[in-house]
C-alpha cells in the first residue's frame, strides 16, 4: 500500500503531477528500456517514489520553503479585514473640493440670494442688494465648479488607488506562481528524475 504524503492536498496533486511527468519523461524511459522493463517498471517506480517521498522532496526543500512561506503571506493576508480607511486615504484633499467647499458656497449663495432680493425691495438698500445678489450668484457659480472639479478629482483618485492595489495583488500573485514553478521544476529535475532513474539502475545491478 502506497504510503501518503505528508503534504497539503494541493502540493501532494504538484507532487503526483510531477512524478506522472518524470515517468513519462526521456531519461526515465530510456533508462527502463536499457533495463530491459518487463511492463511494470513504471508503477513499480510510482510507488517507490511515493514511499520515499520525504527523500525525493528534500533535495528541492529551499524551493518548497520559499513557496510555503509565500503563500503563507498571501493566506494572511487574505484573511485581513476590508482596508476601509483606505476609501478616506483616496479623497484627501479632493474630499475637502468636493463636498465641503459646494456645501459652503451653496450655503452662502443662498443667503446673499435671499438677503440680496429681500435688500432690493428697499429703495435705500437697493444698492447694496444687488451687491448682494452679484455676490450670491458668483457664490453659486463657485459651488458648481467646486462640485465638479471635486466630483473627477474623487473619481481620479479612486481609479489610481484601485490600479495600485490591483497591481500590488496582482504582483504578489505573480511571485507566488513563479515561486510555485520553481519548486516543482526543482522537483522534478533535482529530486524525481535523478531518484527514478538511480532506482532503475539499483535494478540493474540486482
């Protein structure tokens, strides 16, 4: 009976794959056939190599250290709550164009409105009403500027945060596969392949 590997599910599925790919690999079949193989060379070697796993893997162990820790970093940070003040990072100062400032200016447009017209119906107060009105529509004007230069600076920002942060992953994903190839090609050409073919020639000389 096969003796499990004492590894995750899915480096125990790397480990298989690349034995699979070892046994149909030139080196080893050339080896079987100078052995003279009698058909069941290979699954003899499949099991050898399972029940001497430990063995195999050792010579690719910096590889498989480095890709554990690795995803080990990855599974943490995973597991991290949602970054929320990231979205207050993003406005800064734009938060302050884009919705303060309309509030204000909007506010005090408002009131020179109000007391511009209300001023204006007085004959002695009509000048400074109408000072008051140029000052209110000039308020407004600034309110929906704010707004808008506010509003594409917000969604500018955003964009640019969600670029990094995408890029970032996407970097630390890309660091993880390669460190995952590295150790399964270490496998294969440090550990499987030299294991297999020493077993076929240990044959030989029985």
């Amino acid at each position: 009976m096969d003796r499990p590997l004492r590894l995750p599910q899915q480096d125990r599925a790397d480990f298989e794959t690349e034995l699979g790919r070892a046994l149909a690999g030139a080196r080893v079949r050339t080896a079987l056939l100078e052995a003279g193989d009698d058909g069941h060379g290979v699954e003899r070697l499949r099991r050898s190599a399972r029940e001497n796993a430990e063995f195999v893997l050792a010579a690719a162990a910096p590889e498989y250290e480095r890709y554990v820790e690795l995803r080990a970093d990855a599974d943490a940070v995973a597991r991290l709550p949602v970054d929320v003040p990231a979205a207050g990072r993003v406005s800064g100062w734009w938060g302050v164009v884009g919705v303060i400032a309309p509030i204000v200016a909007g506010a005090a447009a408002a009131v020179f409105l109000l007391l511009g017209y209300g001023f204006g119906l007085a004959e002695d107060l009509e000048v400074l009403g109408r000072a008051l009105v140029t000052a209110g529509w000039i308020a407004a004007g600034v309110a929906a500027v704010s707004l808008l230069v506010g509003g594409l600076g917000l969604l500018g920002a955003a964009s640019r945060a969600r670029s990094a942060e995408t890029a970032e992953e996407a970097g630390a994903a890309g660091e993880l596969t390669r460190a995952r190839d590295a150790w399964r090609a270490a496998l294969a050409e440090r550990g499987l392949v030299p294991y297999l073919v020493s077993q076929v020639n240990a044959g030989r000389r029985v």
